[in-house]
C-alpha cells in the first residue's frame, strides 16, 4: 500500500502546479520528481478548476523604520493618489517642494477607485472608459503601499486600500495598529481620538488628505466624496527619543499650502505670518497645565509669540471648580474646597482676569472668549446662591446681583451677562451667547460644542452636518469631521471626574489667512509642540 502524503506536501504540489502555469513537467522539475510519478499524484489530488488553499501565520507584517540618530529629526509628507487620474500638478509641485526643503521623505500609497463598475450609473462628466490600472508617472518614485512604524507609537498604514466614497474612513481601525495612533491614506482629511488609558498618550486615527484630481462616478457616493475631496498631506516629525507630531498641510485650489509660519506657494518654500486665528484648548485656568501655559503663552518662544495670530480665541476660560453645581451637595467636596481655600469665586475670577490681560495679552492680537459651559456655572450659581450663609462670597453675590439689577433696569429686552461682569476684562472681547455671528475666513467660531440642534448635547459630527465650517472646544479632544474641527484641553490631562479611559489632549487649531485649518498636539511631558 503506497504511503499517504501529508495534507502539506499535498498543498504545496498543488501550489508549485498552479505557479508552473498548470504544467505537469514544469512542476514535477520544481518538486524533483518524474513527470509520470507527477501525474499519478494529479489523477489521485489535482483539480486545476478547484481552487488551491493558501494563507500564512501573518499576512500583513510591520516594517519598522529605525529611529532618527541623537540630535537629528525625521520627517514624512504622507498622503495617497488614486488610479488613472492626473496629480493637481500645484499641489504636487510644491509638496516635493516642500519635501525637499525640510529633508523629509514623501510617501504616496496608491488606491484603485473602480469607476467602470458603475458604467450603468455613468452621467454628464463622467468619461471613464478604460479598465487598465495606471497611475501618474510623477507619483512612482514616491509610492509607499507598505505598513510601517515611522515612530514607536505611530504606524502608516499605506497598505490600505479604501474606498474614497467611505463617509468615515477611520470607522473600524480603533484596535488597528493595537496601541499606536494609525495614519490612514485617504482623500478626505479626518482625525479621531482613541479612548486609552490614561498613563499612555491619547491614540488618534489621522487620514491624509490626496495628491490627485477629483475623478468620481457622478452617483449619490461619488458626488458627496467629491465635494471632501482634499488636496493635502499629513506631516509627520519624529524626534530621536521617539517621540513625534503630526499637522496637516491642506492646499487651496492653486496648490498653495501653510505650515504654520511657512507659506509654500510656487515651489518655493518662505516664512510669513500666515496665521489669522488660534483656538486654544478648553483653558480651566485654575486647572491649567503650567508647562502648557509656559509654551503656548510665556516667552519669545512660545506659540504666541512664534505664530503671531491676528486672532485667539479662548473657550471655558474660568473652570468654575469653586462654583461647579455638580459638586453642590457633595459636602465631602466644599469641606475640601474649604480646607483648600478655593471656595473663592471672586479669586477664580481674578486668576483668569489676570491671565487674559497679562499672560495671554498681545497688543497685536485680539482676543476673544467663547461663550461656554463652565460660563454658565456662574448664572447657576447666582440664582440659587444665598450670601446671607455663604461668607466667603458674600460680597462678590451682592456686588455682581446688583450690577446685574442695573442692567436689566437700563435694558429689561436683555438678559444681563454675568460671566462678562464678574471677568472684567480690560483687554478681551466677551461673547454672551452662541449665535454664529463670529466668522473669520468662512469659518464660525463661537459655538462652544456643548449645545446642538435645538440645545441638545453637542457633537463634531454635528456640526459638521450644518453646512457651516466650524471650530468648537468643550470635548477636551482633537477632532476634524469634514468641516468641523475640535480642539482639546489646556487644563491637565486628568481633572478627578474623567475617570477611566481618555481621548483628551493639549490641543489648539490653527486657522490660516486662506481658511485651511491645521491641528497642533504639544507634548507637556517634553515641553515641545514641534520639533
């Protein structure tokens, strides 16, 4: 009885068959056996209609790209490009422009958008005819569709491939990539944060914008891509500790783009003062994070003084920890505030009065707070207090009621702004409500976040349904939603009631003289917003 072969010397014959084109010799060479003996083993296995198994242990392996040496800094330009269409020649231009400048290495993963598929929902504009996969010839010696780790907690994903209709290309990666933040190459430009623990830094999902034209099938998927379709690119820097930023360089319809104080128009790379606008993180100053406040505000070089914006605007300025109504009747809590000495009202407010008029004050920048969440806390507080029993802020409830009372006697058709009164501010314009009337560059910037349609929560999906671009705080994490953005937090990472996982993060928002926005993450921990 002749011996039975292992299920894996079965497969692996069969394999070696099919890559020799189906031909018995060829195959019986490879293996090192008589074609007859081969064909016995196909009379008794072989089936080349039948499909060969196939898989290995792991697919999908991550190429580890080695740190930069001591004292030296690397930088990738990431972004993707689609089949058969032509790169915006502007863009593109000035990316290798820019490539070039900082020493960085440009990386295209290349996606396949099938537009044949959908012959029979073809309309006017629509002139694909070919089935031949090609892409721009100026895109080869850039493309990147491997998966590597550019930075110990930061991994591009230029192997995958998504669908450019995709309404959020980042749903489903939350895991991938396990602990490190994943960029994602796709037309659109998005981020999201990934709940983590909290002694690690906040996981993000980055996509990263495109490098080619917009050439999609005229149907519903294909007309709402087209309207996200992005000319842009990720920049990542990653320092010789490991550690990295990343900021996203979103072009206008020439191909002219901002990096922060760069302007790269043209092929050539100059500084300007290309910032109009700063939204900071949520402030809490009571609760700010010292080294935060040190690098966005303190110094020659801070990034106040770096960026030189026309415009800051500031949103939960005052954390109300000495007032919060959620902590009302936890006597535990006022007992500590009153061991503490942090009862004050009047003193939280000459703490953030003194930030934005001294610390924050540039007589070149105007700055402007949000009308916020933790403004309200003040109201609330008003109404229910009772200064007859609360000796630490008795004075500061009847001075600011009866101001108050003038006001609503001078103008009964307006409800006084308590927040506004009792900050006194020499310097700052104070907003009392979120009615969309301040826009900067097409951009509105006085909702806070936490009211939505009809005063239900807020979200930066919801806004973004709105058909206005927005820039809102109060989720104390970074996100960019098609038109909207959020900014994160200024405050520390950890306040006592965001207990458990976190997306939060020291956040602020760029908005540049050309309306393109970009994102900055600064590092508390090394004191560094950029490398």
């Amino acid at each position: 009885m002749a011996n039975k072969l292992p299920e894996s010397e079965i497969i692996h014959r069969l394999e070696v068959y099919q890559n020799c084109g189906f031909s018995s010799q060829s195959a019986a060479k490879v293996i090192g056996i008589s074609r007859r003996s081969f064909d016995r083993f196909l009379d008794k296995y072989g089936d080349k209609d039948q499909p060969i198994p196939k898989g290995v242990f792991d697919q999908t392996k991550i190429k580890n790209i080695a740190k930069p040496r001591k004292g030296k800094v690397k930088r990738y330009l990431l972004t993707c490009a689609q089949n058969n269409t032509k790169v915006h020649q502007g863009f593109f231009n000035n990316l290798t422009a820019y490539a070039d400048y900082l020493g960085a290495s440009l990386k295209i993963s290349q996606f396949t958008y099938n537009k044949t598929a959908f012959q029979k929902n073809r309309k006017q504009g629509d002139n694909e005819t070919t089935n031949y996969i090609t892409y721009d010839s100026q895109i080869l010696p850039y493309v990147s569709n491997n998966i590597e780790r550019l930075a110990p907690t930061l991994v591009w994903c230029g192997n995958l491939q998504i669908l450019p209709t995709a309404v959020n290309p980042t749903s489903g990666f939350d895991d991938y990539t396990s602990q490190s933040s994943t960029i994602i190459p796709h037309t659109k430009v998005q981020v999201r944060p990934v709940p983590t623990a909290r002694c690690f830094d906040t996981k993000h999902l980055y996509t990263t914008g495109c490098c080619t034209l917009k050439n999609y099938i005229m149907a519903k998927a294909g007309q709402k891509a087209e309207f996200h379709h992005t000319y842009a690119a990720l920049l990542v820097e990653v320092l010789d500790d490991g550690t990295w930023f990343a900021r996203q360089l979103v072009a206008d319809r020439n191909g002219t783009f901002h990096d922060l104080d760069l302007e790269i128009k043209d092929q050539q790379v100059s500084h300007c003062e290309c910032v109009d606008l700063i939204q900071w993180g949520d402030i809490h100053y009571d609760n700010i994070d010292k080294s935060i406040e040190k690098m966005f505000f303190i110094g020659k070089n801070s990034v106040l003084d770096t960026l030189k914006p026309h415009t800051q605007t500031f949103h939960d300025l005052v954390d109300g920890q000495s007032h919060n109504p959620h902590e009302v009747k936890n006597h535990i809590a006022q007992y500590r505030k009153h061991l503490t000495g942090s009862r004050s009202i009047e003193a939280e407010f000459n703490n953030a009065r003194d930030f934005i008029d001294k610390v924050a004050f540039r007589h070149w920048c105007k700055s402007i707070v949000i009308w916020s969440n933790h403004d309200e806390f003040l109201r609330r507080f008003l109404e229910n207090s009772n200064y007859k029993s609360d000796y630490e802020n008795r004075e500061f409830i009847l001075r600011n009621e009866l101001l108050a009372t003038q006001q609503a006697k001078a103008d009964p058709s307006k409800n006084p702004c308590y927040f506004k009164n009792a900050l006194n501010s020499l310097t700052a314009t104070v907003l009392n409500n979120d009615g969309g009337g301040l826009s900067v560059n097409g951009v509105l910037l006085d909702f806070h976040g936490h009211q939505g349609s009809g005063g239900a929560r807020g979200s930066v999906q919801g806004f973004s349904k709105s058909g206005h671009k927005t820039m809102t705080g109060h989720s104390h994490s970074m996100f960019w939603f098609n038109g909207a953005t959020s900014a994160g937090t200024c405050s520390k990472l950890y306040l006592g009631y965001n207990n458990g996982l976190s997306t939060w993060s020291h956040t602020f928002t760029v908005l540049y003289k050309n309306g393109k926005r970009c994102q900055v993450t600064a590092n508390a921990k090394t004191g560094k917003w950029r490398a």
